[in-house]
C-alpha cells in the first residue's frame, strides 16, 4: 500500500543518512589538532595505559589481543578497530595473589604490573587482593561463571578507549610508565 511504501521509504532514507554519518565518523582521524607525530602502540603500552586510567596494580590482557600499530595523523578509528581480535568491554574487579600466581606462567596471557614475582615492588602475598584491569573475555577466562565476586563494566572496549585517549590524554605518546609501580603508598 501507499502508507507502507511511505514508511519503507522514510526507513531506508533515515538508514542511508545513519550508514553516511556512521562511516564519516569511523573514517575520520582519530587524532586531534595539534597532531604529535607517529607513536607505537603495542600491547606493552596498551597494558600500562590501561593501568593508569583505571588506577588498577595490573592489567591482564591477552597476548593476541591487538596487532601493533602505530599513529600518524591519518589513523581513523575503524583504523584502529581492524587491529583488535578482542573487542570486549574492559572490566575492573579484584584478584588474589594466589590466583595470580596460578595465571603468571601462563603464556596466553600479558600481564603489565608483576615484575619478578613483584607487584610494586612487593613479593606476590597468596591472600592480598590485587586491583585488575582486563577485557570481560579475560575476566571470564580467569573467573569462569564467577557471579560472587565483583567486577566493574567500563562500558567501553580497548580500540574505543585507544581513541578516547589519542583525543584527549594522549598517554599513548607516555615511553616510560614507571611511575605506575610507585604510585601506591599503601602497600
């Protein structure tokens, strides 16, 4: 009929217009004004980024979670999206030392924040809770089912936080984050 060819219309001219915005937005650089120059991104300073922002001792993301990359004033944020495998939303929740100690070894996983069985210079106690900062795939990974313990959604993904922060932080460009195993008096 007349009304429903209408209405198809007006849906398929309000798809197309969502479908133009949605790809100019994607395709537009990730970079804000005054560009910094090219920086490398690798999961190292993905890790350490994470810990930072989120305030966390570690981060634990998966070893194939990104693909390096680096910046320069073209990179759009589909850009950045295409180098993920894990598109998840980041969480904080706690961990023991013990259960730290169970995943160290584990080579799926890159661990930003234990240095030498050390977490901020102190030897990993099995019963201290360890702040973490990690994907739900991680989290569901290391907590299977767990529904007891609690955990934060951030609501928001790794290639979306990477953006947020080459347009405001720009912690990206930080090459020494040391200051994140020092930044905890209360140990």
């Amino acid at each position: 009929t007349g009304k429903q060819s209408a209405r198809l219309r007006d849906f398929k001219a309000s798809l197309d217009l969502w479908k133009e915005t949605y790809n100019q937005q994607q395709g537009f650089p990730a970079q804000r004004e005054p560009y910094a120059g090219p920086a490398a991104v690798d999961i190292r300073i993905l890790a350490n980024m994470l810990r930072d922002k989120y305030g966390t001792e570690l981060s634990i993301l998966s070893v194939d979670a990104m693909k390096p990359f680096t910046v320069t004033s073209a990179t759009s944020a589909s850009n950045i999206a295409a180098q993920f495998t894990d598109d998840y939303n980041l969480y904080t929740y706690k961990i023991t030392g013990s259960e730290l100690s169970d995943i160290s070894s584990d080579p799926d996983y890159f661990i930003s924040g234990v240095s030498d069985g050390k977490v901020q210079g102190h030897p990993i106690d099995p019963s201290k809770n360890y702040s973490v900062v990690s994907s739900q795939k991680c989290f569901e990974r290391i907590r299977p089912g767990d529904s007891e313990h609690g955990f934060t959604n951030r609501w928001i993904t790794m290639p979306e936080f990477i953006v947020d922060d080459i347009r405001s932080d720009r912690k990206y460009l930080t090459k020494d984050f040391s200051y994140l195993d020092s930044r905890f008096a209360f140990m």
